[in-house]
C-alpha cells in the first residue's frame, strides 16, 4: 500500500554461485545444523504478489532449489487480483499453494479469523528445520506483532516493512537556523517557521486523499500514547488522544501544508519536495529512492531522513509490512517452511535493500556494515530505518474492513483540511464506522 521502490538492474552474484560467496553481501554460509535437503524431490505451490520484492525471490529460486532439492513454482500476480484469488480458495478449504504472501496492514485479521495460516512456532525452535541465526529477537517490534496472532502463535514469517520517517530539506533548515525537530510541538513550531507562501515554500507534505491520509491521523495517534483500537477491541476514535492526533493534523495540513492538499496521495506529495520548496514529509521509507537520483530530483544530497520525533506520550515509528506464512491447509508444511525461512534469510535480505526493492524486518541485516556498503541510499536513510525498526508500532487496527475504516475516517479528515471540527468529525466517522466493524467480527 505504501510502498514504492524503483528496482534497479544491480546483479548480485553471478549465476548462482554458492551461498556465502559476497562478501559485498555480507552473506552467511548456510548452517551445518539444518539438514536443508531433506525434503528433497517435493514440489512447493508459492503464491506471490507482483512487486520489486517477489521479483528479488523469483530471481533467485534457482539457488534455494539447489540448496534444498526442492523445486518452486511461484505465481506472482498483481495485489488486488492476489488478494481475490487467496481470499477465494483459503475460504474454500483446499488451496492450490503451500506459501502465501500477505498484506498484514490489510489481510492480518482475515487470515487469523479464517484459521488460514499454520502455527509455525515449532518449526523456529526446531534445529534441524531453523538456521541458528533466525530468532525472534531480530525483528522488529511491529513485525512481530504482524506475524503473531492475538494468542501469540507465530502464524507468519515478517518480509519486508515501510515504516514512516520524516523526509526533511536541510537547506531549508538551515537557511531559518532550525534543527531537526525532536517533540510534536518543535515539528509543528518548525513547519510553521518554514512556511512563507510569497515564495511558495511550505513547512510540511502529508497525504490529503480520503483514504490515503488515514495512517497520517494514525501515526500521529501512536505518538499521543494511542491507537484506533484498545486492546478490548472497543474503537478510541473519539478518545482524546485521537482529537489531539486529529487537531495536529488539522494544523499542519491548513497552516503549512502547500495549496490543494486535500488532493495529495503519497505521489503528489513526493513530487512536491523533490521541487525543493518542502520543509518536512511524512511518510514511508519505501518512497526515499527518487530523492537521490538526479533525474527526478532538486533535492539530491540535501535531504535528512529523520525518526519520527516523540509525542507527548510515545516516540513511535508507524509500521506497514509483509509477510509469508504455510497455509495451514498445505501437506507439506516442513518444505514450505524452510522456503519462508530462506525468503527472509540474512542473505536475501541483503539483496532487497541493496536492489532498492525493499526494507527487510530483520534488524541484524539493516545493521551488517558489510550489506551497508553496497546500499545505494545514503547512511542516514538506513539509520533512520533501523531506528524506526526499534520504536516500530502498528499504524492501522488489525481488523477486516479496514478499507472502510480508512475511507470513513479519511472523509473526516479531509473535511478538518477544509476547517471542519476535528472532535465532531471524528464522532461522526466513529457512529458510522462502529457498527461496520461489529459486522465484520459478528
């Protein structure tokens, strides 16, 4: 949903040399504990959405069927059309694939209430099935909480996240004497400074779109020591820490934010600092590639990639993700497994953030100065995304409708844009939106 990487050509490793044979990889030799051909002579369904990601695990399966004797097929299709397709056959019973890609920010809820996913929990504590190196520790906050169901079972393996940093223009900064914000009131204090429309300059870009801009409130929610969901699973929309998240928002978004906001999805607001004339933007890691490249950009060289600052109550990095689970369904749950833990090994992780195709969950690999050293983006875009990584939290509530959720609050929000009462609008949007959420999980 929020991610948008440009997948560049960059060839790793030529053919398919042995595993541990980059050192600009940082990679690992395969643990000798983990008898990887085991399952030799299976045959794995993987189902895959077509993005840079599934590209990178396409590209390579030659090797993970080399190593294991297992042989893949993998169908990538485009997300929406996934989505159906899953959706229908997991309802069914009797899927045609043994590995599913799943959006958690959008499918999590789904695929535990269906009972679609199997428990992996054991297959990680099993030596003889888990490389020494894979343990929970090393993942993020966030990514944890996607792949665990509400009775803490491992029913996934986290892929690939987008956390939300704020984008900043130094030159800009410096220019008014200002340094990275460090609070909420120091970034709204900032924008404000930074904005002087005779010059068409503004202090602050976020998504305006209804719909689009709901994780905007969220993320800003997470920092007032809330979410839009208590743990009762009762909504706290209209709780004071959501009308304080709402009124920042509103804030920001009407006193310096640039002209026609309302209108602006990721894209626009992307487009809108490489100009130059942006102070602050708020929004995924996924979207930083542009930034450098001369070609798109007035910004290159010039742009800091700041943690989100802390709230009145919480510092917390909003967090979108990922993940790849054996279907609960499959007959081959072991070979599905040891295919999942290789998608998200050390080694592959490398190749998705040096490829700029993604941002693995796995903390050890955004940390491996040998995989650092042949990253494409600047250092401080990869601390950003390793301090994001250790105050991670999820940005949307881990229902069904989630769609509706971020359409009837996103109205609301466009409509504060507009100078519409935070408190009000929330109200409203909370009366229609309960009794949809009711439904879902009647």
């Amino acid at each position: 949903m929020s991610s948008f990487f440009n997948p560049t050509r960059r060839g790793f490793l030529a053919g398919s040399a042995a595993l541990g044979a980059s050192s600009m990889l940082g990679m690992r030799p395969a643990a000798a504990a983990v008898d990887w051909k085991r399952f030799a002579g299976t045959t794995l369904e993987v189902n895959l959405v077509k993005s840079p990601r599934s590209e990178i695990l396409t590209k390579y399966l030659s090797e993970f069927e080399e190593l294991t004797g297992i042989k893949v097929n993998a169908e990538a299709t485009p997300e929406q059309q996934q989505r159906q397709k899953t959706t229908i056959e997991l309802s069914s019973g009797k899927p045609s694939f043994d590995v599913v890609h799943l959006s958690y920010h959008v499918q999590k809820r789904q695929f535990e209430k269906g009972g679609w996913l199997a428990d992996i929990s054991g297959f990680l504590k099993d030596a003889s099935l888990t490389d020494p190196s894979l343990v929970e520790s090393d993942f993020a906050e966030a990514g944890l909480a996607f792949a665990k169901d509400a009775d803490g079972v491992l029913r996934s393996l986290p892929f690939s996240v987008d956390y939300w940093i704020i984008y900043w223009n130094k030159a800009l900064f410096e220019k008014k004497g200002l340094a990275y914000p460090t609070s909420f009131d120091e970034l709204a204090s900032a924008a404000e400074a930074l904005t002087d429309p005779s010059t068409n300059t503004y202090g602050f870009v976020a998504r305006g779109l209804k719909n689009a801009n709901t994780p905007v409130w969220t993320t800003l929610l997470l920092g007032y020591g809330s979410s839009p969901l208590g743990p009762d699973g009762k909504l706290r929309t209209t709780s004071q820490e959501a009308i304080d998240a709402a009124k920042l928002y509103q804030k920001l978004m009407t006193k310096t934010a640039p002209p026609g906001v309302s209108g602006f999805n990721w894209a626009e607001a992307q487009s809108a600092f490489l100009q130059g004339k942006i102070g602050m933007w708020l929004d995924g890691v996924g979207f930083a590639p542009p930034i450098e490249n001369p070609e798109k950009s007035r910004v290159v060289g010039q742009v800091g990639y700041g943690v989100m600052p802390k709230g009145p109550k919480a510092q917390a990095a909003g967090t979108f993700g990922d993940g790849l689970g054996v279907v609960a369904a499959s007959q081959k749950k072991e070979a599905a497994y040891l295919f999942c833990q290789w998608a998200i090994s050390h080694d592959m992780g490398a190749r998705l953030l040096q490829a700029g195709a993604g941002v693995p969950f796995r903390q050890s690999v955004l940390e491996d100065a040998k995989v650092r050293e042949g990253v494409k983006m600047p250092g401080t875009w990869l601390d950003a995304v390793a301090g994001s990584g250790k105050i991670s939290q999820l940005a949307l509530p881990v229902i069904i409708p989630v769609t509706e959720f971020r359409d009837i609050y996103g109205v609301g929000l466009t409509n504060m844009i507009g100078g519409a009462d935070p408190e009000t609008e929330l109200k409203a949007a909370t009366a229609q939106f309960e009794p949809v959420l009711a439904k879902s999980e009647g």
